[in-house]
C-alpha cells in the first residue's frame, strides 16, 4: 500500500477502491466471481465476503444466478454528486450550451486525472447522433485533442503519461512519444489542440485548455465529423471555441470560504 503524508492505506479500503473501479472500467460486461479474485489478487472467499457486503449496499449488482457482478446504482449517485457539487462544471454549463447551439457539433467538457482525461459534461451534436463520448469516460490524455490540450499546458519533463508504450485508440493515435512533443509544441503555439481520428475514427477534435487553474486541468472540445470539417467550418469552430474558453475563464470565481478540491 503506497503512503500518503506519513499516513498508511487501509488495506480493506483500497481493495473496495479497487474492486469498484474494475467493475466499472467493464461497463456492460459483468464479471465473474473467479475473474475479480485473479484480476485483484484477493482470495476467492475474501472477495465473495466483499461483493455481498457491497451489494447490500447498493454499490455492486449481481444477476438473478447470483454469478455475476457490475456496479451498482450508489454509484451513479456518488458520480452525479461529483459533477452537482463542483463550481467549475456548473459555471461552465451554459456555455458548452451556448457552444452547441453555435455549431450544432458536439462539445465536451473534461478533466485531467493523472495519465487520463475524464468526460465532465457532453452535449451532443444537432446533426450526427452517435454517441461518442459520455459523462465519466477515461480516455488516454495523449490520444486526442482534450487530453493534448491539457499536456501543452506542462512542461515535456512533467508530462503525467504512462511508462512504456502510448496505447492507440486508432491508428492515427501517437503511440512515439517525440512525435507526441512535437504536436504538444504546436499546441503551445497554436494556443489550441487539432486531433484528426486519434479517438475515433472519422471524427476531428479541437481543443482548449480552461486556464483558471495552472496549471490547467479542465478542458472543452469540439468533434467534427471529417466529411463535414470544410475549411470555414474549422475557421468558425475555432473562433467560437475560443470564444467560449474565454467566456468559461471569466466567470467570478468559487465563493469565499468554498472548498478548494484541488
């Protein structure tokens, strides 16, 4: 168990931790018993012990066989607290509003967490109905344009990205880190992110890093289907983003005495 400012972990505490992020990381695809014990590393009986107790609690489901496992709805609940509770999704909302109306696209709101970015809020595009994003996805932070947006703003030698190998999404995706810098160098001075199907193929990204943090840990997006990104519309959706960022940036900050949660 790592430390923490002198303070050691608890052990069942991190395994419940653990447990409940591998769940969720698998979405619909609900595991086993004999799956969550190996992934984790627990004794098979420790952790059927665990996931009842969970269940009685609502954090974890089970189906009708009592076989298999996926998180539970406490957990929409903590998350929806997360997002109701912090001042900059709230502020920012009406203006991804005013974004998408603007451009009819689909525009993003996320947050850096460690090699990650997390989606905050998403508004999709008038015209294109895939989902391509929702609330509390991860996505790898070098694989598009939230995350490059949010790396420009460090330095190279503090770059928060994985040992080894940069996973791809698509095969557009950096997976060679100095070409990864060297796009990282054109966002410090383009002043904003282009991806072209590095998270999803077929589909643009332009992003924008919200610099009332430093250094900055939330960004907004905006993906463009390719057969639609003609060069006006890209001169539009840059000024219009920029525009929001700017809108986002000015708005008066957390009241006094608020909690600073980062």
């Amino acid at each position: 168990m790592p430390e923490n400012s002198g303070v050691r972990g608890v052990k069942s505490a991190s395994r419940t931790v653990a447990l409940l992020e591998l769940l969720a990381a698998r979405g619909d695809r609900p595991a086993r018993l004999d799956e969550l014990s190996e992934e984790l590393g627990v004794p098979r009986s420790s952790m059927y012990q665990l996931l009842r107790t969970l269940i009685d609690c609502g954090w974890v489901r089970t189906d009708t066989t009592g076989s298999l496992y996926g998180i539970g709805i406490r957990a929409l609940h903590t998350g929806t607290s997360y997002l109701d509770s912090d001042p900059h999704v709230r502020a920012a909302r009406p203006y991804l509003d005013e974004a998408s109306d603007a451009l009819g696209e689909t525009i993003h709101l996320a947050r850096l967490d460690g090699p990650n970015v997390v989606y905050l809020a998403t508004r999709e595009s008038h015209e294109y109905r895939r989902t391509l994003s929702r609330v509390g996805r991860r996505i790898p932070a070098h694989a598009g344009a939230l995350g490059k947006a949010l790396l420009a703003e460090r330095p190279d030698d503090r770059l928060p990205l994985p040992e080894g190998p940069l996973a791809p999404r698509t095969e557009h995706t950096h997976t060679d880190r100095s070409a990864l810098l060297a796009d990282l160098a054109e966002v410090r001075e383009r002043g904003y992110s282009v991806e072209h199907e590095e998270t999803v193929t077929g589909i643009a990204g332009f992003g924008f890093a919200l610099r009332y943090d430093s250094p900055a840990v939330d960004a907004i997006s905006c993906s463009v289907p390719l057969a639609r990104l003609s060069e006006e519309h890209e001169t539009r959706v840059v000024a219009v983003m920029r525009e929001i960022r700017t809108k986002i940036e000015s708005v008066r900050s957390p009241a006094s005495g608020a909690p600073d949660w980062r």
